[in-house]
C-alpha cells in the first residue's frame, strides 16, 4: 500500500486539565473518503481544527506527504476547511464567491476563469454562476460552499458537518453528491460527523472517537458487522445487548437463551445481535416471546419482542411483504444467528 498523505502521529490536545484530544494515530490515504465519528464532545472537531491550522496540538504531529506540518498556519498548509455555516460573501455572485480565494492566490484572469468553470461545472452549479447567496436554495449554497474549497485544489479537504444545516431529505441527496463530487476531483475528504448513517453512506473508512480518544478505524462494513466494543457496537446502528454468562463447556446463557458462541470466556458476558441477524416464525424451536410492538420503516419493520432472555425487548427486522403475519401480543420464536454475534466482556 501506498505512503498515507495523511500521517496523524499521537496527536493530544488539552484545554487546561482536560484532554480534548487524547493520543489520537491515524493514516488517511490519497482519495480516501474519511470520516472522524462520535457523540457531542468527542473531539473529532477539535482534530479537525489541528489539522487546519486552527489549534495547536499540544503533543504529537501532523506529516502531510510526509512533511510535518504542525507548526504552520492556516494559510500555508495545502488544506482547506469547509465551515458548518458556509461562509458565503452575501455581496457576491456564485462565480465571485469562487474566484475570490483565487484571486487572493494574485492567479491570471483566464487561469481563474478556466478553474472556476470547470469546479461550477462539478458542482452543477453552472446555471446558478450569477446569482448570489440570497438567491439560492440550502442544497445550493451548500454547492457553493463546497466548490468554493475545492477550486483551490486543496490536497485535502476538511469538512465539519457539512450537511448539518440541511433537512433530512435534502441531506440524504447531498451525501451522494459530496460522495461523487470527492470521487471526481479525486481529493482526500476528512469529514467530521455526529451521525452514523451519513458516515456509514459516504466514508471509505472511519474513526469512531469518545473522550478524545480513538476506539476503533476501519471501513463502515467492519465496524458495523464487528465493532471492537460495546460503546461502539451501540453507537452504529441498532443492536440488542442480552445480559448473561458463559459457562465452561462455551455456552452463552441468557434466561432460557442459550447459544454457543466461539472464543467466549467463563464468566459475565453481554451479547451483542443485529436485529437483521433475528429470524422470527410463529413455529417452531427457539427463544420464545411475545410481540410488544412493531415499527415501520417503510420496506420493513422492526419487532419488539419480549422474552425471557432479557428485561428490554429485543428488536427484530422483518421485511413488509412478511409482516403482515405478525399482531402485537403474538407469541413468536426468535433464533440469533451465531455467527454474526457479538460478546463483550469485562
């Protein structure tokens, strides 16, 4: 594999007693779609302000290509930071909001000209070049926003919630737009985001940061399917958590749950189970329980099934063409699937 363009070597930074960033490693690669995950207080935008220059890391470096570029100012390091708010000059057209950090650059008229079409173009921003802010949509001034940062052609592209001004729809569209978008200006993006399935849509990989710390970094699919601990197994996506112990002979026993699960140790344990990893009949052998409720989500639903297993309903994914056989206060059978199990303990 190639050398990271990005190289974050033990960053730490602290605000008095407190570690806002605590020891934090991590490569990011050449047109990789990265995205820094966690709750509200995390971190991950005081990582992103380090990188862009904005804080100074209190230990540890940042190596772009190799270079450290810890002690450089904003304006001098080949990153640019795309702001939650936008940031769009009010007085100026789409195409002046664009050409401005250009002509800042002292770049020649035709070379700033030929940039910001092309980027407009990108950005499908073209038919919109004369118009200012006040005249665009959320989505559109997100555009702009974008393009703005990337007519410059940073090496990297930094993002802080990029999406988080936009309604619930809208966002959904623009996660696939910033995904094409990275993938044909052929830039690193490092976004930071507090919501999983923006991270889980968009990102080649991702960072799930707690306390400033990194607990675990690898594609959506690995964490989703085997997150490394229950904070994070909680965190991304649905899970049930099931309370019980693991007796000597490597069975996991729960009420009258029991399923051997590999690599168990003797003693307390928690398992973890996707609700699509649930199959649900009204016959046969399993975990039996009663339906306490259903939710809808459109192409499926989600039961909530009591049992003796555990003292909260576990939750079942069931597709809507099968659902309908199913009525709140139906007793049911519940199998978990070993394999896609997960135990924590200690």
């Amino acid at each position: 594999m190639a050398p990271p363009i990005l190289r974050i070597e033990s960053i730490g930074k602290m605000f008095g007693p407190i570690a806002a960033v605590d020891g934090v490693t991590l490569d990011i690669h050449e047109n990789e779609f990265f995205a820094l995950l966690g709750p509200s207080g995390c971190g991950k935008t005081t990582l992103l302000r380090m990188l862009a220059g904005f804080e100074t890391p209190t230990s540890g470096r940042i190596l772009l290509e190799g270079r450290d570029i810890s002690p450089l100012p904003p304006e001098k390091r080949p990153l640019n930071l795309m702001f939650q708010s936008y940031a769009l000059f009010p007085h100026m057209t789409v195409r002046q909001n664009l050409s401005y950090g250009l002509e800042m650059e002292r770049l020649g008229k035709a070379e700033i000209s030929r940039r910001v079409d092309e980027t407009m173009a990108m950005t499908d921003l073209t038919p919109f070049a004369d118009r200012k802010p006040e005249q665009l949509s959320g989505g559109q001034k997100q555009r702009v926003a974008l393009a703005r940062a990337l007519v410059k052609r940073p090496k990297v592209l930094l993002l802080d919630e990029p999406l988080g001004a936009l309604d619930k729809k809208l966002r959904e569209k623009m996660q696939l737009e910033l995904k094409r978008m990275q993938h044909e200006a052929g830039i690193t993006f490092i976004i930071v985001t507090h919501d999983q399935e923006e991270a889980l849509v968009m990102a080649d990989r991702m960072a799930i940061l707690k306390d400033g710390r990194l607990l675990q970094c690898g594609s959506p699919e690995e964490i989703y399917e085997a997150p490394g601990d229950r904070f994070v197994a909680n965190f991304i996506g649905v899970m049930n958590f099931i309370e019980g112990k693991v007796s000597e002979n490597g069975v996991f026993g729960a009420g009258s749950l029991n399923l051997a699960i590999p690599g168990g140790k003797t003693g307390p344990a928690a398992l973890a189970v996707r609700p699509e990893h649930i199959s649900v009949t009204t016959t046969g052998e399993g975990l039996a329980g009663t339906i306490a409720d259903i939710a809808y989500h459109g192409l499926d639903r989600i039961l909530h099934v009591k049992t003796a297993a555990s003292p909260v309903p576990l939750q079942a994914r069931v597709a809507a063409n099968g659902a309908a056989a199913y009525r709140r206060g139906d007793t049911v059978s519940l199998t978990l699937d070993p394999a896609k199990c997960r135990l924590f303990q200690g």
